[in-house]
C-alpha cells in the first residue's frame, strides 16, 4: 500500500493494513504486516494478538500460541487476549493450560458463558477425562446463557459417555431447538 510506503516505520499503519489483510482473506500477507507492527513497536498488545489470531487461522499454532503470550505480557488482564491464548493451548494439546488460560479470561470480565464453556470442553479433554467436573462447568454455562447450545451438545456429548441417554437425548433435543446461529459454537 501507499500508505505502508511512505510511512515503513509506523506501526499503527502496518497494523491497519494488517487488519485490512485479513478482513479482505488474505492471511499471509497480513501476518506480515502484523510482524512489521510488532517488530517496529515490540509493545504493540492488538498488533500481538491479531498476529496470533491470523496465524491460528493459518493452521500455524506453535507461532499462534507465541504470539497470543507476547499480547499478554504487555496487558496481562485482556479477557480477549486470554480466551486467544486457551484455544491456542487447545489447539496444541495443552487443555490444562488452556484452562487456566480460560480460567484468567472468566475472572478478567470475559463472556462467562462461553469461557464456562470451554473451560468444560477442556475437562473434557483431558487424558484423566472428568465428566463430572464437566458437566459441573457446562451446567453452569447454561446457567450464565440458557440458550448456550455448545454447552447442550457437551452436555448430550460427556452424558452419552456416561451412558445416560434420555440425559444425552435431551440436552441435544435443547440445543437443536435453537441451534440456528450460535457464536459460542467457536470454543467447540
């Protein structure tokens, strides 16, 4: 761009060229404009954290995870931050560190019900698996959003594990009800 040009040393215009990247699709050059931010001004939170994001988007989840830890060293209580860096730590694996990742974005003010529920999913993940502890999270989910349909398909899911199907049979019954157009399905 013209503007990336005249101004090579400005981070907030690499930063907005590397927002209008993405917006418009194209990931790999807006990963670049978001490093160019980063490297011009280390301390740039947002610049971290859309780096993250598009990278995470570009299946890059070690460098994803990275980037997303840098955001929160420089704003440590970034609800948005936080609930990045868990679904990163997810994706890697991690679900313990994702939920306490989880955890610091629910007690920073984050969507409770949507950290609730990833904080249930990551219960879930986890190789000792406890479904109590999950349903325990979930059930508090719907409480936080009672039309939470991720937290009714992990609730149908861990009872269907648990091999208590009018349980199962009902949370999903729930959650087809409504499941037209739910942004808490991201987590899931």
């Amino acid at each position: 761009s013209r503007a990336a040009k005249a101004f090579p040393k400005d981070s907030e215009i690499a930063y907005n060229l590397g927002v209008a990247l993405k917006q418009g699709g194209k990931l790999p050059r807006a990963a670049t404009e978001f490093e160019r931010a980063t490297t011009l001004n280390p301390r740039h939170a947002d610049a971290w954290n859309n780096l993250g994001s598009t990278l995470s988007d570009l299946n890059d989840i070690p460098k994803s995870a990275a980037a997303f830890a840098r955001a929160i060293d420089i704003q440590p209580n970034n609800p948005m931050f936080l609930e990045n860096a868990g679904g990163a730590e997810e994706g890697l694996g991690r679900p313990r560190a994702a939920r306490q990742y989880f955890e610091r974005a629910l007690a920073a003010g984050g969507d409770r019900g949507r950290l609730l529920t990833c904080i249930a999913a990551t219960w879930m993940d986890n190789q000792e698996g406890d479904n109590d502890k999950a349903l325990e999270y979930l059930h508090a989910a719907l409480a936080a959003a009672p039309d939470n349909i991720a937290a009714m398909a992990l609730i149908g899911y861990v009872e269907e594990r648990r091999h208590n199907l009018k349980a199962a049979e009902k949370a999903v019954a729930q959650g087809l009800a409504i499941a037209d157009d739910d942004p808490l399905l991201n987590c899931v």
